[in-house]
C-alpha cells in the first residue's frame, strides 16, 4: 500500500512537472525563440517517457521508440526548412506506422469492418485538402499521402473502439485520436496553406495540441496495460 501511494505522489509530481514544461514551451512557441525550442521541445517527449517509466508496470520498448521518434520529428519541424521538414515527413511515417502497430497491439482489433467504415470521413478530407493544395515538392507529397491514409487509420482505430466498446481505455484513445486529427490539421494548414502569413496562433495551438496527444497517448497505454493485467490474474 505504502508503495503504491508513493507511486502515486511520484506519478502526480512528474504529471505536475510536464505541465509546467507544456505552459513554458508555449510561451517559447508564441515569441517563437528557436534556440529555446530546441532545448525544451525534446523535453515533452523526455518528460512523458519518465511518466510511463515510473507508472508501467510493463514498460513496453515499442512506447519508448514511438516517442523518441516523436521527438526527433518535432526538432527537424523547429527550422521550417524544405529539407527538413521533409526529413521530418520521413521519420513522422515511420513513427505513425509503429504507433498504429503498437495501438492496434493495445486493443486487440478483431473487428475490421466498423473501423474501415469509419476510415471513409477521414480520408476524404484530408485527400480533399491535399488535392487543393499547391507548393508542395513530389517527394514531400509522396510522404503526405501516406501521411493522409495513417491519420485516417488512427481516426478510424479511435472512432470505431469508441463506440463499439465505450469503455474507460477506448475514451482515452478516442480523445487521443480526435487530438491527433485536430494537430495534423493544424500543422497541414500552417505548413502548406498559410506558411507565408505564419499567423502567431498557429504555433502555440500545435504545440499544445502536441502535448495533449503526448499525455492521452500515456494515458491510453497505462489503461490498456492495466486491463490486460487484469484478464490475465
């Protein structure tokens, strides 16, 4: 019992310190200090792998990758470069496809056909803004359709547990998923429809955005390692 308050204190004082970090780095965002952003950046994914250290009882290696290639994604974002943001692209498509693979790990999909179906809305709106959208190099754009069809797919894993099984684990991936489809929204608009303009709110939003995918995310994988533990005892 004793063990398991102190867990508990440590996992509410660590959730305390990533906030903290989360508030800083948007005020970072809003004046837009790169030097800065490169030192706390990293720290969001740093600070959310410390969380699931000390809080799983697991510790899958499969969450420690997902998000350091989060974190890596996130710092060759920082520059705005073509080069590295298509770099970025890259390791971004790596991370979706590991991260689709480890939720669909998490859940245990065995029901297909509610989750293509609610693939469907996803990719015709992304597939939409992507056909309208100029500027955009062959390879870059290469990367933006698989891109389109992983965000779909993780809206769809999210959308279709939900509401097949609206339980306490699928709530956190659902809330997952609809903050992974509203950042990947965000940053598409910014990227490649308002990159010239840069409208100060963007950046902040996203960055926000990124850390409450970050913190669901954690929350999820606990939850379903919880439950797991659970059927097995």
């Amino acid at each position: 019992m004793f063990t398991l308050k102190h867990e508990n204190r440590i996992g509410k004082s660590l959730s305390l310190l990533f906030f903290i970090i989360v508030i800083i780095e948007v005020v970072i965002e809003f004046f837009f200090d790169k030097g800065l952003l490169f030192f706390f950046k990293p720290l969001l994914s740093i600070g959310i792998m410390v969380l699931y250290w000390n809080m799983s009882k697991k510790r899958n290696w499969l969450f420690f990758i997902v998000l350091f290639l989060s974190l890596i994604t996130n710092v060759l974002f920082i520059p705005n470069t073509q080069y590295l943001l298509f770099l970025g692209l890259l390791v971004f498509l790596v991370h979706r496809i590991l991260l689709i693979y480890y939720v669909i790990q998490l859940i245990k999909l065995k029901d297909y056909i509610p989750f293509f179906i609610a693939i469907i809305p996803f990719v015709f709106i992304f597939f939409y803004l992507l056909l309208i959208s100029t500027g955009i190099d062959t390879k870059s754009y290469v990367l933006l359709v698989f891109q389109n069809i992983l965000i779909s797919v993780i809206g769809g894993l999210a959308l279709s547990e939900y509401l097949m099984d609206p339980n306490k684990k699928n709530a956190w991936l659902f809330i997952f998923g609809l903050l992974s489809l509203t950042q990947y929204f965000i940053v598409f608009i910014e990227k490649y429809y308002l990159s010239n303009l840069a409208p100060i709110v963007f950046r902040p939003l996203a960055m926000l955005l990124n850390a409450g995918v970050y913190y669901v995310f954690y929350r999820f994988v606990i939850d379903a390692e919880t439950n797991a533990m659970k059927n097995i005892s």
